[in-house]
C-alpha cells in the first residue's frame, strides 16, 4: 500500500508539472519592458509631457501619452504593446494622424533596457526607441526620414 501511495504521488506530481508548463504561455520578451509600468513626465517650457503605462494581461500593456499646454490637452496617442508568439509590437493610434487608425512598429532590437521598434513604411517615425536610463529615468527617442531628410526628437523622462 505504501509504494502504491507513493507511486500515486509522483504520478501526481508529474501530471501537475507538464499540465502547468503547457498552459503557462510565456511572454518574455514583453516582460523585459514590465520597468515601463507607471507615469513618465517631462516638464517643457511649453508645457508637460505624460507617458502612462498599465498591464492589461500577461501578453499586453497598454499606454496613453498626451502633452498639455496650460489646460488643454495639444497632443493625445494611446499605445499598444504586445507580443503575438514571439514577436512584440508597438502599436500607436495618434488622434488626428494616419486616420486616426493605429500604425504597428515590430521589434527589432533588445538590448539590456533598450527596445527599438521599426516600421520603415511608415512617414514618420520610422523607429521608436525606449531606454531605461535609471530606475526613474526612460528616454524615448524617435527618428527617420521626414520629407527627405533624417530627423530625430528625444524625450527624456522621469518618473512620476
């Protein structure tokens, strides 16, 4: 009685263990980002620049930036960033841009605190890079060709 127990234990075990490895979808390359999670500001003389960014589930995180000068809101975009299999993608609606329709940039690099995301098909940007420069710092850094010529704007931030 005490092997068949014992053997009914470990049968157990092993049905728990490949059960739980086959169900729990890992979603590594988002969780590298999970540092992004909170409110980013930049302070301007003409006015302050908000990034906010919340998990939604264990495949994507949802984002809203806006920038305000005095009461009004000048500029409003809200972000996607999720991972479909293996790649990640982020995915900005900007209102009053491409239709207000969202436009994707894929993962092209991820080095240690550093993401870049392209879409070369794209006006501008054509790349979108985030870098975590300390706990409460990020950069977000974006650049490419606009009417011809390279151009690129960066917006360092800390946390709220």
């Amino acid at each position: 009685m005490k092997s068949y127990t014992l053997l009914l234990s470990a049968f157990a075990a092993v049905c728990f263990i490949s059960c739980q490895s086959k169900s729990e979808k890992k979603f590594e390359k988002l969780e590298k980002m999970n540092w992004l999670i909170g409110s980013w500001e930049q302070a301007l003389p003409e006015g302050i620049l908000t990034e906010s960014w919340t998990k939604e589930n264990d495949s994507t995180y949802s984002g809203k930036s806006f920038f305000i000068k005095q009461k009004d809101t000048i500029h409003l975009e809200s972000i996607v960033l999720i991972q479909k299999n293996e790649e990640l993608f982020y995915i900005p609606t900007v209102k009053g841009q491409n239709n207000d329709e969202p436009v994707t940039f894929k993962l092209t690099s991820d080095a240690e605190n550093a993401f870049t995301f392209e879409n070369p098909k794209h006006d501008y940007p054509q790349k979108i890079m985030y870098k975590k420069v300390a706990s409460d710092r990020l950069v977000a850094v974006i650049s490419g060709k606009q009417q011809g010529k390279d151009g690129q704007e960066s917006y360092p931030m800390k946390r709220k």
